[in-house]
DNA sequence: CCAGAGTGAGACATCAGTGTCTCATCTGGG
DNA sequence: CCCAGATGAGACACTGATGTCTCACTCTGG
C-alpha cells in the first residue's frame, strides 16, 4: 500500500514535539512504516526537517487566515489568533529550536511573511489606539512566540489544562499582569 | 600552568549559549584549553552540561537575592529580577532546551526552588492587590522564562538593543500590550 | 638543579546515527 | 492470473563525536 506522505510528516511531528532528538528510526516507528521508506519520501533528517518547516508555515498561515486579523477590534483579532495557532504551537516550538541550527544557512522566507503579518496586526492595535505604543510590533510577535512556547510547555509538562492555553496568553499578553483598577 | 575549572566552565557557557550543539573539541577551544585537559576536568558531555546546570542554578540565585524579592512593590522586585537575571537569560535558554533531553532522569531540584521563590513573588503581588489574581503564579513564572527567552532572542539576533531588554519584558509581563485609560 | 604535576598533541578504538543496497514479500491494476 | 511497483527487513559501510591512552613538553616548588 502507497505511503501517505502527509501522514508520515504530522506523525513525525507529533513525535519530534515530544522529543526533538528523535532517531529516524524512531520516526519511521512512530509513523509505522520502515526506516528505508521513510528515506525513500524523505531523503535524510534535514529533508524532513525542511519538510516540517514547511508544514509550520503552512499551519501558521492557515491559523492566520483563520483568524481574520483584519476584522474587529485588535485584542479580538488576538484572541482568535491564540486560539488558531495553539494546534501548531508545538511544532513552531521544535522548529523554532531547530532553526537555531541553521545558523548560516537562509531561513525559509515563509517565516518571515508570518512575522509581518502578525506584527501588522500589532501595529493595526497600535494605530487604532488599542495597544500602546512604547513595545514595537516586532517585540510584540517576539513576546508572543514566546508565551505560546510556555504555554505549549506547560501544558506538555501537565502543569497546565490545554483548556486554559488561550485564556492563558491572551490574558498576559494583551491585560499583563498587574491588576486594573477600571472596571 | 593548572587551569581555572571556572573561566572553562563560563567559556563553554559562553559558546553553547550561542551554538547548542558545539562539540567537546569546540568548547575546549572556545576556554584556550586542550581537548584531553577538557575532558579530565568534565568526564563528558553530560558531566559538563551537569556543571552548567548547577552554574546557571548558581547564578540565578545570586540575581534572586541581587534583586530582594521581599522589598518594595512586587512591580519594582519583578523590575530588579528581570534587570538582574538578563546575564543569565541566554545560558538559562540554552539550559532549558538541553533539560527536555534529560526526560526519564530527574531534574536538579535547583530549578524548583528558583520556580518557588519567583512564584511566592507573584503570589505576594497578588496577596497584596498589586496583581491580577485570573493568572495563576505558576502562569507567571512560566510566561516570565518564556519572555526571557524571547528577550534574549531579540538580542541576540540583533533585532533588539541590549539596552531595551528589562524594559521590554517588564513592561509587557506587567503591563499587557493594551493602553491604559488610567494615567 | 631536579622531580613531579599538569598540559598539549595526537593516535586509536568505540559507538550511534545515517545513507545505501539487496532481496523477499505484498498489493493492486490490467 | 500475472506483473510492475512499493514496502519491510536486514546487512553493510561511512561519518562524526566521543572516551581513552601514550608521549613529550613546560612549568613550579623543594
């Protein structure tokens, strides 16, 4: 029976979220397929890793279609993005660790269409009167890659309820933690 | 002449901060010293990474008590830790991907008496009023390393001044990305 | 001055992960 | 039914990192 190639890449996925040294052998278990057909779709560790990188993106920008960032108000467009990427957020954690590795190397150019599309969405918040103006974009989708980090984190540790994995970050991100006194 | 365990260990500190996956041959390059004296000082990779650990430990510490949790507005203790523990940030990151390798062994209980002493900060921030009480301390501590993180990022690849670092994260872990009516 | 400790350089074996190949087996379409 | 293509299992060699050992050199203290 043909692979599906697609399954062997979210299986490998799920798997390397969990332990990002995971052998190709362990790959090709944990997919349920043999080590030589898991070489023969994916010719090499780098290969699926670029492949994964590829799944990233492409989960991201769903989630960021998705998530319309251009309607409603700011903190909305934030809440539904949250909410959108929490699936992916594992996998960005992986890719994110590894893309450290690719020093020299080019980064793929489809990180860097996520980052201004995000960073728009901030500065939409920012000129719009909604968010304030001292942290920049950049900063701001910075600061957010990283919150979904801890919350993937928590979560994977069992410290915290995929329930709460939203509520979470929206809540810190946009409300920080101090108290209001309004309302 | 005998060579001074501490400067190799911060050099190795130094450049796995910057490259994880150095080799053995490269950290002892990185501390002037040969790859055989490395190797008699830390039996392995392990036992080194080990040292870094009970280093980074150490040092973190030294910025809780450098910044005296216990005095003034637990805003202004959250401002001093930040400003305090930045040194740190980058080995703390690269200790914290290398510690998701050691998943069966168990964890110097170092890191959960760090995690205890920041999280009674937030704790008495939220005992006082001072912050918001929907956000759980061990949240906070949590989105605080994830912000680290990030924060360090920023610096490192040069996307962010060294200078901006415990502006950015204090005022986003405190304050939110949200403006304030109030002020 | 001399002995001993510490170091640098290099050789060597080992080990894990990987890339590659072969061959038997299985499946599906003509 | 039969064949072509795909898969699984295993063997084999290669590579990079590592652990270990030896030997020569350089300090330093007695």
């Amino acid at each position: 029976m043909a692979v599906d190639p697609d399954h062997v890449l979210r299986a490998a996925a799920a798997l390397l979220t969990r332990k990002s040294t995971a052998t190709m052998d362990e790959v090709a278990k944990a997919a349920g397929i043999s080590r030589a057909t898991l070489h023969r779709h994916f010719a090499g560790r780098d290969v699926l890793v670029r492949a994964l990188e590829s799944l990233g993106i492409a989960e991201c920008e769903a989630a960021l279609d998705a998530a319309r960032l251009d309607e409603g108000t700011a903190s909305d467009a934030v809440r539904r993005l949250v909410g959108a990427i929490e699936p992916v957020a594992g996998l960005l954690a992986f890719l994110y660790s590894e893309n450290q590795l690719f020093e020299g190397e080019e980064l793929n150019a489809g990180w860097t269409l996520i980052d201004d599309r995000i960073s728009a969405l901030f500065r939409r918040g920012q000129l719009g009167g909604e968010f304030r103006i001292d942290l920049t974009p950049a900063w701001l989708t910075e600061a957010l890659y990283g919150l979904l980090a801890s919350g993937a984190w928590m979560v994977h540790s069992g410290k915290g309820a995929p329930k709460d994995f939203q509520h979470m970050i929206v809540e810190l991100l946009l409300g920080g933690a101090l108290r209001r006194e309004e309302s």
